[in-house]
C-alpha cells in the first residue's frame, strides 16, 4: 500500500511522527569522547591478564586509545571505582554510551556526585570486537542523561562484594545527543578509510538521514497498522485496507530492541528506506535474575514496547517470537525433577505435553501482550502493529530432539506416557486392544497397569529405523499421537491468545523441520494449519568447523566457500506451501564464512516471487550501521544489505510474475500416517511455480516441466532463468533485468531490453525501474550491483581463518557495464553511497543516445534519469 496523505492520516502522523525527523533537523551538541584508561583517579589494578600489554599488539590496536581500564580478580578491599573530569560543550539531553568487556564487569555510574545508576550483566551490547580467545569489546548503551554546559565529574563503581571475583574492561565512554551506530574504536565522524587494492571500504557511519535519492519508505503505510490488523485472505496476506502486501523484513534480537530510542527511531528509517516492512522480534522476555522461573522482565517488556511503536512510525509491521527452547535452561527444583541427571537442560518438546510448561508460556505472552504501554497506544496484544504471534521457534516432537531419556527426561516422559496409554484406550477402546490391533509389538518399558506406554525415539519413525509388521503398526499410532499432540498445544495456545486475551494478531504455529522430511514434515505442516501462517526457516552454507563454529566466526576454523546457485536441488528457498495458507520464511540467512553471500538477495526475491512465497525475513540484524567483524548470521554486511533496495522493491512491487503450480498433492492423514509419505517432487519445479498441498481434499495435479527444465542441460527457463551448470541466474521481466552468480565466465549476458558486461568472478547485477514503467520507457532506473566483502584484514590460508579483521567492511570493485538495447537519452547517471545521497562521484553527462552505462567500480548504486 502506498503512503495514503489524507487529512486524517496527517493528524495521526503529526502526532506519532518520528523524533528523528525532528532531531535531524536541529543543531546537535558536540560529541564527549573519554579514554577509560585515563582517570583522574583510580583504585583499578595496573596490569591484568587482560590488559593490552598482556592481549598483545594486534589486539591493542582494536582499542581506542591501545589501551583499557581492567579489573580481574576477587576483591579485599574498597570497590574498584575510577573518577573523571569531562566538559559538555553545550547544555543537552545526552546519550551515554560505554565500550567495554562484553557482560563482564556490572557496575554503578554517576554524573556530579547524583544518583546511582547500574549497568548489570545483562545489558544490550552490540558492536562486539574480539580481542583474543573469550575477550571482546562490546559497545552499551547505558541510558540518557542530562547536562548543562561546562565540566562535569563522572564515577563508576565496580559492583562486586567481599572476595567476590569481578572482570571488567573499559576502553571508553561517550556522550552524544546523535543517533551513534558503533564502529569499533572510531569516535562518530571518523571514518577508517583502510582499504586493500582491487577493493574499496564501506565507510560510513550514523550520518543524519537527508534526502536520499534511493527511498523506499513510501511503499509502506505512514504508520503500521493504521487501517487494522494484517489478515489472511486465502493464501496471501492483507493490510487492514485490503491492499494485499508481501513482507520483506529482517530479525532482531534483543540487544538491538534495548538500544536508545534514538538509535531505533535511525533503525527503522533506514530499514523503512530500504525496503523493509517488517521486524521479528526473537528474543525472550523471561526474567532471568527471578528466583520464579517464568517471571516476566517488565524492563525487556518496556524496550520491546518502545521498538514497536519506532517501527510503525516508519511503516514497519512486527512480528513476535519469544518462545526457544534454547534461550531457557530447566531449573534444577523437585517440580523438574529429572534435568539434574541430564547433559541436556533445555526443554525440547514440554511445551506440546508439560502442563507446568505450557503455564510458564502463557504467563510469558499475558506479560508481554497485556502489560500497560507507557509509550502511548493500546498493549502490544490490541496493537494492530503487530502482524504476527509465533508460538513455537524451531521445536518439534517430530524432530531428532524427541528422544525420551535423552532430551527428555524420564520424570517428565511419564506425562506424555500416560497421555499416550490414554489416547490409545480412546482409539481402541483399551491399551489391550491396541496392543491386538499392533499383533503384540510390546516394549519394556510398558506399563499399561500404571496407565503408561512406552514412547519409541523418533527414529523409528523414520525410513531408515521404521520397522515392519506389529512394529511399524505400533511407530503408525504414535505418530498419529504424537500430531495430535502438538495440535492440542497450539490449539490451546491459538484459543488462549484470541479467546482469553482477544488478541487479533495472525498466529504462527511452528517453523520447524522434522527427522525425515518426505514421510515426516507434511504431518508437522498439517499441524500448523490450526493457525493462519505456514512458516519455515532457509540456512546455506558450506563445511565450517572447529570450537564455536555452530554460532560464532573465530580465527583457528576451518571453513569452505558454497555458492547456491550452482546447486539449486540444494537450496533451502524451495518450500511445499499449504494450499490456502500465506507462506514465510522467518529465518532467512547464508551464514559465514562464505564468499558467495552476496547472491542471497536476488535469489530470495526471484526464487519466492515464482513460489508465490508471502514473507522473506532475512536473519539477523546485529545493530544500526554495518558489521565491523564478521560474525555467523549476517544482515549488515554489505553484500546483503546494501542490496535489500532493488530486491525489495522486485518482490515487494511483484515484477517477477508467480510461475504456474507445478505440483498439488491432495493428502489423505490416514496414509500420511501409515509412512507414505509426500510424492517426489523434482527440486527444479520450486524454480517454475508453487508447489501445493493440500490435508482437505482437492484436485491432485502435476505440471509437465516440459521445456521448462532441462536436466542434461542443467538449466531452467523462464523469466527466472538458470544455468546451473555454469552457476548463473538470470531474472528478465518488463520492469526489473538482472543476473547473479559467475558472471565473469558467463561472457555476455543478453536479456530482454539490455545485455550485461561483467569480468568479476562473481558478482550480483539488477537494474530495476524506479519509476514503475518498463525498463523499456522508464525515465528512472537504479543499477544495484555487489561482489564479495570481507572486513579489512581479514586473512585465509587452505580454509583456515586466520585472522578476522575489522572495520571498515571491505567491497570488491565491480567491473561491470549495462548495455541498453535501445538508445535512451540518460541525463545523468550517478554514483550515490550506501545510503543513497549522491556526491560520492559527479554527475557524469551522457551523450544523448548512448546505450552503455559503466558501473561504478566504488558504489553499489548507480541512478539513471
């Protein structure tokens, strides 16, 4: 929907219009920027097995200053406490930030001998810096304050009692009164211009937000939510207005919703500007400082409530996710008696079965969807901001982690034992006539007289472990058990949210895959139709291993490159829809190491616009500006984000036409629970149309790929076009061309209105119509091209990391030219920086009629008019 500028939608923005508009538009104060390391007075200890000196050189030269205030240690005597004398140029409600030693180090704060404030264990860090093994530097915000001109002292006090051990680390402290996005050591402004030959540096910081040339804010609502909840309408997705729309958004955690206002209200315009339409929170809100398990963290509550509100200023929807079983560890009490005995502590599978469990949940979505909003609106579960409610990330008691006794004590398996014997007496009319229907098929840990049958691992239930005869009639039960389960859960939890909290959100049941996917994962779809969304997650990449590697990128790994797009039977972009349901993928990332990220853009828009797919929501933003390292899950590297304009706008405007259904498969349960499973789909068909399914019925249906997909050739055709042999796609639509892969070796690459040069190995090219018209006779085009990057120093040897590097991020120079079919009377063709102003090159004048357009080698963006 486009921004709609009715008298009454002006009242209402005038009233929640964005703080940094305005903020952008005055006179901000200077910057105050101190060394940790340089007190006036000090009781913190000389040297420390953290210290610079003792860290090394490479490692001093990532602090500011090359040198920090540590603490390590039990403390016998007074608190560790530094004193400074700090002058605030002009009187002004400053923020204060701290770069420092990750969570380590809780301490107080305060400003001329005033009141105490506390920066505890768990405050939002972002920006991480590794220094050595285990040790980083992490930037914080610590909260705003207010000061008049003139000095100032500042105190800090480490928050450690008698003989209590407490590490710590301070490089620096800074006030601003300016959106501040962290960049390392660099003070605001400073830009590091390192940059290596063949390559050029991403260098930019929190620069107020002007008048960008590149702005896609306009295709979102003035404020989200305005005209009502987000619905379903059969299988896509609806504003409140009627306007069908597509999601294209990324995830948060909760560091980044934590952040200052300020920073978030410079998050949401530069996403809004970027093509993003909506957020998913991921993160808990459990207090995890209580001594009641399940208590809600009404400070986590406050931010999560203050981000939403940010995000619809800018348009933007938002979509909660506050249940991983990951996030919680079982606590060692009698009411959980079991866990003690286990090497596993997190609670796989409870929620679908654990009364106890089930409460905890529900108390966690009253807390955040009841409590009373101080930033002004209705409480998060009245709010139509909020798009979506996910009930469940990532758990399945189809998946590898149902193993009873293993993930899932026997103290607790008793419940879903007796549940089962009970469901088995509801089928067959007893345990003993299931146990005829089965022709024996006994198991030792059966107890049919305690009102117990054993639970088989979820092994048995796969091809390779399903067994035969009474056996395989006994794994069928289960199976139909275990479904029938999980629906129960999410029923009662869809029932909870609309009956009892008269939430409206859409409801998200589950997104996760299952131990083996044919006979399996239709059954875990089906039970997610007892709500409005199906969704899924999307992970590629290639061999990394070594301490870590599972979340982290750390020097000693060892890692290979994987490009997808010479594999697409591989991808995990191909999803079989239900038929009748919207489809999202809510993870969607090709983590690092891997110098080949850059085609996930394209290809997410191109590969989800033929599927028909409703959500792309890419995993995950770590902060407001780029990474300054590399980490596991990347957004902000600018092989990604920088190109979310073009890719956004393709799939969000529906320039690539939705292909033909290749395939509906009508599924009966009862054969579905007798392992038969989903049919084969050839993986190519993704890559033509939507795959269907259907659990009520319907028309089966099975297109002939015929020409449209060639395997000796290796390639698919259509408007998305693939060569896989060669690892080259290609989209050619009215309004949007483009290619993305190996594009050196590819020579030539013609499509409908114009041909691309490119002697890059790999790179990513779309030129796409800004102005809505055909590229043919449109008078506004962007040229959106990336490569690879690394961050500056980063260093490999036979696929070992031996060195990560830092900021700034590093971009290599495309080589590259558009050739236009027909001769086009450009009058300017501009180079504009990561954020879309124009200066980083002149104005270049064309001669009237010339076709062929050379990119800039130092820019993303390329704007003809």
């Amino acid at each position: 929907m486009l921004r709609n500028h009715t008298l009454l939608v002006l009242l209402v923005v005038s009233f929640l219009c964005s703080p940094l508009r305005a903020q952008t538009a005055r006179e901000t104060a200077p910057d105050v920027w101190w060394e940790a390391e340089q007190p006036d007075e000090t009781n913190f200890p000389d040297e420390t097995w953290i210290s610079a000196n003792a860290l090394g050189e490479q490692s001093a030269a990532l602090l500011s200053g090359g040198e920090w205030l540590t603490n390590a240690g039990p403390r016998h005597g007074p608190a560790a406490r530094a004193t400074y004398t700090i002058k605030a140029e002009q009187s002004a409600v400053y923020e204060l930030w701290v770069r420092k030693f990750w969570h380590h180090g809780a301490f107080r704060w305060r400003f001329d001998g005033g009141e105490w404030r506390t920066c505890d264990d768990e405050v939002g860090l972002v920006d991480s810096t590794p220094l050595a093994n285990h040790v980083s530097a992490d930037w914080a915000y610590l909260g705003d304050v207010r000061l008049a001109s003139g000095a100032h002292d500042f105190e800090l006090r480490l928050l450690a009692g008698r003989d209590q051990e407490l590490l710590a680390g301070f490089d620096c402290f800074l006030l601003t009164d300016r959106p501040f996005v962290p960049r390392g050591k660099w003070r605001p402004g400073v830009r590091g211009g390192r940059t290596i030959p063949g390559w050029w540096a991403v260098d930019t910081g929190a620069d107020p937000l002007g008048e960008s040339l590149l702005d896609l804010s306009y295709l979102n609502e003035d404020v989200a939510g305005m005209a009502g909840y987000v619905r379903r309408d059969g299988d896509a997705f609806v504003l409140g207005s009627g306007d069908s729309v597509r999601f294209w958004g990324v995830n948060v955690g909760m560091d980044v919703v934590r952040m200052s206002p300020r920073v978030v209200d410079y998050i949401a315009e530069r996403l809004a500007r970027s093509g993003v339409n909506l957020v998913r929170i991921h993160g808990s809100i459990a207090d995890e400082h209580s001594n009641e398990w399940g208590a809600v963290d009404a400070d986590t509550v406050d931010a999560v409530q203050r981000f939403v509100q940010s995000m619809a200023r800018a348009g933007i929807y938002t979509s909660l996710s506050i249940y991983f079983p990951l996030w919680f560890e079982v606590p060692d009490e009698e009411e959980w008696s079991g866990y003690a005995d286990l090497e596993n502590k997190h609670p796989f599978g409870l929620v679908f079965f654990d009364r106890r469990m089930q409460e905890l949940h529900r108390a966690w979505l009253r807390g955040l969807l009841e409590a009373k909003n101080p930033h002004g609106g209705a409480p998060l579960g009245r709010n139509p901001a909020i798009a979506m409610i996910e009930l469940v990330n990532e758990d399945s008691l189809l998946f590898w982690t149902f193993k009873p006794g293993e993930t899932i004590p026997a103290a607790r398996m008793q419940r879903l034992e007796q549940l089962f014997a009970s469901w088995l007496v509801e089928r067959h009319g007893s345990v003993a006539g299931a146990r005829k229907s089965w022709g024996s098929a006994d198991l030792a840990g059966d107890a049919p007289g305690d009102g117990r049958m054993q639970l088989m691992p979820i092994w048995n239930l796969t091809t390779d472990g399903l067994g035969q005869g009474p056996q395989r009639l006994r794994a069928s039960d289960q199976l139909r058990f275990l479904v029938a389960q999980q629906r129960e859960c999410f029923t009662g939890l869809r029932d909870f949210l609309r009956d009892t909290l008269q939430n409206k959100s859409l409801i998200v049941c589950g997104n996760w895959h299952t131990a083996d996917a044919r006979l399996l994962d239709p059954l875990e779809q089906y039970g997610y139709t007892v709500g409005d969304v199906i969704d899924g997650h999307a992970y590629f990449g290639g061999e990394h291993t070594g301490e870590g590697a599972s979340y982290s990128v750390r020097e000693g790994q060892h890692f290979t490159d994987r490009a997808g797009v010479l594999e697409p039977g591989a991808l995990p972009l191909r999803i079989a829809q239900v038929d009748g349901y919207p489809t999202i993928f809510s993870e969607l990332c090709w983590p690092n190491p891997n110098r080949f990220k850059a085609e996930l853009p394209l290809l997410a828009a191109a590969t989800a616009s033929v599927q028909g797919i409703d959500g792309m929501v890419f995993f995950a933003l770590g902060g407001a500006g780029w990474l300054n390292r590399p980490v596991k899950f990347p957004v902000a590297e600018p092989s990604i984000i920088a190109q979310f304009p073009g890719s956004a706008l393709l799939y969000r405007r529906g320039d690539l036409a939705q292909g033909p259904v290749t395939s509906h498969e009508a599924f009966d349960l009862d054969r579905l629970f007798d392992f038969e499973g989903a049919a084969n789909i050839d993986p190519l068909a993704f890559y033509v149309g939507p795959v269907l399914r259907s659990f009520v019925g319907g028309e089966e249906q099975r297109l002939d790929l015929g020409v449209r997909v060639d395997h000796e050739q290796k390639r698919v055709r259509g408007q998305l076009g693939w060569d896989f042999g060669q690892g080259v796609v290609t989209i050619d639509t009215p309004r949007a061309q483009g290619a993305v892969g190996f594009l050196g070796e590819a020579g030539e690459i013609e499509l409908g209105d114009l041909t691309i040069h490119c002697t890059n190995e790999f790179a990513s090219i779309l030129v796409i119509s800004l102005d809505g018209e055909p590229l043919a006779t449109s008078r506004r085009v962007l040229i959106q091209s990336a490569t690879e990057d690394q961050a500056y120093g980063w260093s490999v040897e036979d696929g070992v990391i031996r060195r990560l590097g830092g900021y700034p991020f590093l971009m290599r120079r495309i080589e590259a030219s558009v050739e236009f079919h027909e001769a086009t009377i450009w009058k300017r063709s501009r180079a504009l920086d990561p954020q879309g102003y124009p200066g980083a090159v002149r104005d270049v004048a064309r001669d009237g009629g010339e076709r062929r357009v050379k990119l800039d080698p130092h820019s993303f963006y390329m704007l003809l008019d």
